[in-house]
C-alpha cells in the first residue's frame, strides 16, 4: 500500500497560502476554494495535481475575460509549486505532485 498523505487544516492551509500572496482577491476568492478540501486524505500524487489544477482553473474563469491567460500562467507558472509546498508536508510525496502538475500544464498548454 502507498503512502497517504493529509492536507492541512484550513487555519494551517490558509496562513500558508497567505506567505505565498496575501492579494485581497486571492483571500476573497481563490484560498476558500482550496480550504473546502482541508485535511483531505490522498493517495495519489496525480490527484492533487488535478485538485489543484481544478481549483485554479474554477478560480481563473470567474475573473474577467482579459485576465484570465495571465492570471492562469501567474498562478501555475509562478506560484504552483509554493502552492504544493503549502499543501503537502511530504518531500517525496510533493516531488511527484510537481511533477504530475508540470505534466497536466503541458497537456493543458496543446
């Protein structure tokens, strides 16, 4: 059986995300997105690289047209692999995470 890992509480989580960027908007919109999956149980790498990656984009298409491309590359390119380290305490663990996430970007990018 594989290691599982455990997101963090969503005080621990949310104070994290606000070392990465304390942006109001982010605060407002995209950190409660995240904190609805506190202490989330995972088993596999490749799924919170989808979480992720899910939250970002439910985030992104709710700002308006012109942003969003930048607004997608900041967050991904940027801040993805902070928003792994604040999410998963586990090297290893969070070493294939960025690696599955770095893929899900290429195939989002064709």
């Amino acid at each position: 059986m594989g290691k599982i890992i455990n997101l963090p509480g969503a005080t621990e989580m949310e104070g994290k995300m606000l070392k990465i960027n304390s942006n109001h908007y982010w605060k407002k919109y995209f950190y409660p997105l995240l904190l609805q999956h506190e202490r989330r149980s995972f088993a596999n790498p490749h799924s919170v690289a989808l979480l992720l990656t899910n939250i970002i984009y439910e985030y992104v298409e709710r700002l308006p047209v012109p942003f969003k491309p930048v607004m997608a590359k900041i967050m991904c390119t940027m801040h993805g692999e902070s928003f792994i380290n604040a999410l998963v305490k586990d090297a290893e663990f969070a070493k294939e995470v960025k690696k599955s996430f770095r893929e899900l970007l290429l195939v989002t990018r064709q």
